[in-house]
C-alpha cells in the first residue's frame, strides 16, 4: 500500500519496495545485497539500497518498454535499474520489512551463477569506458615508447605527442560509445559540448602524466594507469551531467 501511495505521489516514477536487511537476515543475502549496492552506484552514480527487490511500481504507459527489457531471471531488475538511470526516470524507495522465512531455503537465487549475470548486466554498461582506457593506454604507451627510442624529441613532447594521440583516438572512440550504447542520446550538439569537456581534461591529465613520467621518473607505461583512474571516472561523471544529460 505505501508503495501504491507513493507512486500516486510521484507517476513518472520507478517506486520500489526497498528492504533494509536487519534482524535475521541469511549471511548470502546481506552480503550479496551490499557489493551488488556498491557495484550499481559505482558503476551509475546513482544510489539504491536494494537493487534486487521484485516489489515495484511504475505507470502504465511505461509497460511496453519495461517488457521489452532483457533479462529472465534477477539481471532483469538490474536492466530495469539501469534504463531508469540512462533515460533520467527518478527512482523512489519506499522502506519495506525484510522477512526471510527459514534462512531464505524458498529462494531461487543461485549465489554464484545469478551474481555472475547480474554483475554481467552491470559491467556491459561501463563497458565503453574500460575498452577506450584501453586503447587510450595501450596506444599512448607504445607511442610513447617509440617517440623516445626512435625519434630526437626530448622526454616532455614525446610523453606530450603520446598521450594527445592516445587521448585522441580514446575520446572519438569513447565519444561513439557513449553516446550509442551507455547513454543511448540523440541530444544534438553533444559532439560540441564532448568536446568542451575533452579539452580541458586532456590538459589536466597532461600535467599529471608530465608529473609522474617527467618529474618523479616514472615509467610511462605504469604512470598512465593511476592517470587514468583519476580522470576516467571524472570524464564518466562530465558526460553524464553535461553532456549527454537529457534537457
């Protein structure tokens, strides 16, 4: 019922059940709910307590697409999560009790194969981001590599030449990706306002890189990794609020 009243509240909505996992709660189920708790919003950015919960509502209008969703077994409440953090549907949880009868023995939940689909589910949607880190890296790295064995250039424009081509052929790459796949934007002018946002992060991670490989003697190679850890996830955090936001 509080569910339905809080859906009445708000009908453009995803309302859920959200159970807080006191009291008696099986070991599997406590832990299982708190890593899938931490990967979802590391991974979106957005929090939900309890990813899990088959307890929803959400306007008729919207059951074409939630029936067109993926996913046959839990992957499905994960997908369906997923599709409201893209196209920018609030998410409201509605504090439940949590009851599990005889340690939860009812429940079809398979811990290591249904943990495997749903974290699937989860990494094909940052997916875009790990291939461009990739490329990025891979690509710098061995620039940068052959700049300075085989080319005159002194250290700071071979590390300079090496992260611009790296950075370049990861943004166009993660740009497409992004746009197509994570975000699923038809926005126009989302080229223009990635680029904005390209920019002045390509300088930024320039100046780390030239810190660490320049200043502290560093290798590139393992320099370039904690470089792109640190402007990943801000590239990733830009996008979504700038520019690939819906209006």
């Amino acid at each position: 019922i509080r569910v339905c009243e809080a859906w009445r509240e708000n009908p453009d909505a995803l309302i859920t059940g959200s159970r807080r996992f006191t009291g008696n709660v099986p070991w599997r189920s406590q832990a299982g709910n708190k890593i899938t708790r931490f990967v979802f919003s590391a991974s979106t950015g957005v929090k939900v307590y309890d990813t899990q919960t088959g307890l929803r509502a959400f306007a008729v209008k919207l059951a074409p697409t939630m029936l067109g969703l993926k996913g046959n077994r839990y992957e499905y409440e994960i997908n369906q999560l997923l599709y409201c953090t893209r196209h920018k549907i609030p998410i409201h949880e509605v504090p439940i009790e949590t009851v599990y009868l005889k340690e939860n023995e009812s429940s079809h939940f398979r811990s290591f194969v249904d943990s495997a689909r749903i974290y699937k589910v989860i990494g094909l949607f940052v997916s875009s981001s790990v291939i461009c880190f990739l490329v990025d890296a891979g690509l710098g790295t061995g620039l940068e590599y052959v700049l300075r064995v085989a080319t005159p250039l002194p250290p700071p424009r071979a590390v300079f030449f090496a992260s611009l081509a790296g950075r370049v052929v990861g943004v166009l790459l993660n740009y497409l990706l992004n746009r197509k796949v994570v975000f699923e934007s038809s926005r126009r002018g989302s080229f223009l306002r990635y680029l904005l946002v390209a920019l002045p992060v390509f300088g930024a991670y320039y100046l780390l890189m030239y810190v660490l490989n320049i200043l502290l003697s560093i290798p590139y190679w393992i320099a370039v990794i904690p470089a792109q850890l640190v402007f990943y996830p801000i590239n990733f955090l830009l996008q979504r609020k700038f520019v690939f936001a819906e209006k």
